[in-house]
C-alpha cells in the first residue's frame, strides 16, 4: 500500500535531516554525501518532480550547515559554498532524469494497457463474429430442414383436420340415435384437433423463418416508425396490465432498412416481453447511438433469466416457454444480421430482460 504524499515529503526530509547530522558527526572522515540521494529520489519518484526540487534544495543546505559546522578550514572561504552548489545541480539533474523516466514509464504502462484493452475488444469481436458465422450456418441448415418438413407434413394435416371435422359430425348424427351423450367424444375430438393446430402453427413459424424474403432495405426514420406501429399495440398492452415507456433519440438519423422486417423483429421481442409480464410491469422501448451504431432497446420488468438460458436464446428450437417452437428469437436474429447488425440481450431473475439490437448508422445529407 503506498503512502500519501504529504507523509512522504515529510518521512523523506526527516531523512535528510538524519543524513546531515550523520554527516557533521562523521566530520571529513567518512563521505556521505551520496546518501542525500536516497530522499531525493524517494520523494521525486513518489510524490512528483516538485517535491524532488525541494528535497534536493533542502538536502543541499542541509549538506553546507553540516559542512560549515565542522569547523574544516578550506583554503578559500568560498570553496563549501561552491561544493554545496555542485551538490545541488547534481541533485537537480538526478531529479530531472528520475521524473523524466518516471513520466515515460507511465506513459509506456498506458500504452501498454490501451493496447491491451484494444486487442481484447479485438478478440471479443472476432469471437462474437466467429458465433455469429456459426449461428448463421445453424440457421442455413435449419431453413432448409423447415421448408422440406412443412412441404411434407403441412398437406397431411389438412386431411387430418379435415377427417376431424368429418369424425365430429358422424359422432353428433350417432348421438341422435344413441342414448350415450356425445360430450365424451366431443372433448377428444377437440383435443386432437387443438394438437393438430399446434403443429400447424410451429409448421408455420418454420415456414416464416425458412422462407424469410430478401430485405428491401431503404431509409427509415426508426423513431416514426416505432411510434406509428406502437400506436396500434396500446389496446393489446393495456389489456396485459403493462405501462409502455418509450425513450426515443430526437438526433437519431434514418437508417438503411425493411421497416416491416425491422418491426417484426421488434413486434416478436415486445411479445416475449409481455408474456414475461404475466402479472404486468413496465415495457420500455428505446433508441440511441451507441459506437457509432443505431441502439435499438426493449428492456420489460418480467421475469429475467439465468446466464445459461441467455446463452442458447437464439439458438434454433430453444424455448423457455411449455407450448413454444424456439424460432422467435431467431428469425429475430436473421433479420437482425440481413440488416448487417446483431443483438445482444442482458437479463437477470427477478428483474427482467433488455434485448439491445445493433444496426449500422447511415448519415444523409
């Protein structure tokens, strides 16, 4: 633990005081002239250049009264006071270069630590983007398996929906003549039609993602665009008992992008966070520039997640949620890298999730 200044200005002119009295006892027999060094330069290379001026200063007067009060007889009278003023140039030089290789010494730590901070961005970035590359491949392969398995399974649901409907009218033509009721077989007819829905739906959600157009990227003031498709979601937002705050930059320039794709990436994470609200909260949507980027944020007060579950979120087929197909997130992300940007999403248990989207900030004229 270092020393404040003041207590080493004061420990290092003790010091030299020390040093002096030593240096009138031992008279002209043993030179200790070398030793006022020591002080000097502690207090220079601790407390700075200024203190080392004055401690060479002291020290060279303090030198001189002792060399005075020895009584020695030189052959001049001027000859200790000529000592004593080589004494202190020389402490001033050693002063001088000792604060000078202090100052480049600081100067090479922060170099040193700049360059580290920026090849640890560096390497940051390239694993963001090596998982980014990795991702995009997952999601290549799962495109492709989505569109196969909906062209193979989509028409035999329609003909099992079909027979349902079918099955349920020859049930209510039997329970005509019948003396059982009906209701029995009405509720498993019903169940196997709501299952055949379900997979219909997660046919559809892998469609959607399989079959993303090309985004039609144009200019689009996000701050409007956000505001005009929010006006239209009050009415599903109150309902679910949540309060929307919206933090929009007024500076925010327009950016190069599909704004209907750009709002269905938005529109999937605000639902994600309504339905992590279920006993409501606080919906906040927010835009900014961050690293010379479009910062695009919907933070909810809902239900957060652990690390791990934050680490697979867009990971194909990842759900947290009972009845989910673990696409949302990730056609969130495809559209998020057509757009040349990426998302991040920060969450904690009991405090709620931020997702942070990224885009590339396009300046006009």
């Amino acid at each position: 633990m270092s020393l404040p200044k003041p207590l080493v200005t004061v420990s290092a002119v003790a010091l030299t005081v020390l040093i002096g009295v030593l240096d009138f006892a031992a008279g002209h027999h043993i030179g200790l002239s070398a030793f006022y060094l020591v002080p000097i330069s502690w207090a220079c290379w601790v407390a700075g250049r200024r203190t080392g001026l004055l401690l060479a200063t002291t020290g060279a007067v303090i030198w001189l009264i002792a060399e005075l009060m020895t009584g020695f007889h030189y052959p001049h009278a001027l000859i200790p006071y000529w000592n004593a003023l080589m004494l202190l140039i020389l402490f001033l030089v050693v002063v001088y270069l000792l604060s000078a290789f202090q100052s480049a010494h600081y100067h090479l730590e922060e170099t040193v630590q700049q360059r580290t901070a920026a090849l640890q961005a560096e390497i940051a970035e390239r694993k963001r983007m090596e998982r980014a590359k990795l991702q995009a491949e997952r999601l290549a392969a799962v495109g492709t398996m989505a569109a196969e398995v909906a062209h193979e399974v989509r028409n035999p649901l329609g003909s099992i929906t079909l027979n349902l409907d079918l099955i349920h009218k020859e049930i209510d033509k039997l329970a005509e003549t019948s003396r059982h009721p009906p209701q029995e077989s009405d509720v498993l007819v019903n169940e196997m039609r709501q299952e055949v829905q379900r997979i219909q739906h997660v046919i559809e959600d892998y469609l959607q993602f399989a079959r993303l157009p090309k985004a039609q990227r144009r200019p689009v003031a996000l701050n409007e665009l956000l505001d005009q498709k929010l006006a239209f979601m009050h009415s599903v937002i109150q309902e679910a008992n949540v309060t929307l705050c919206t933090e929009f930059d007024p500076t925010l320039p327009t950016v190069n992008a599909d704004g209907e794709q750009l709002w269905q990436a938005v529109l999937n994470l605000i639902r994600n966070s309504l339905e992590a609200m279920p006993d409501g909260g606080m919906l906040t949507v927010g835009t900014g520039r961050e690293d010379g980027q479009v910062v695009l944020r919907v933070t909810d007060t809902g239900k957060g997640m652990a690390e791990q579950q934050v680490r697979q979120l867009f990971v194909p087929f990842f759900t947290t949620k009972s009845e989910g197909s673990g696409l949302g997130l990730a056609l969130v992300q495809q559209i998020v890298s057509e757009h040349g940007g990426h998302i991040e999403c920060t969450s904690a248990i009991g405090k709620g999730s931020t997702f942070t989207i990224f885009l590339p900030l396009t300046e006009h004229c």
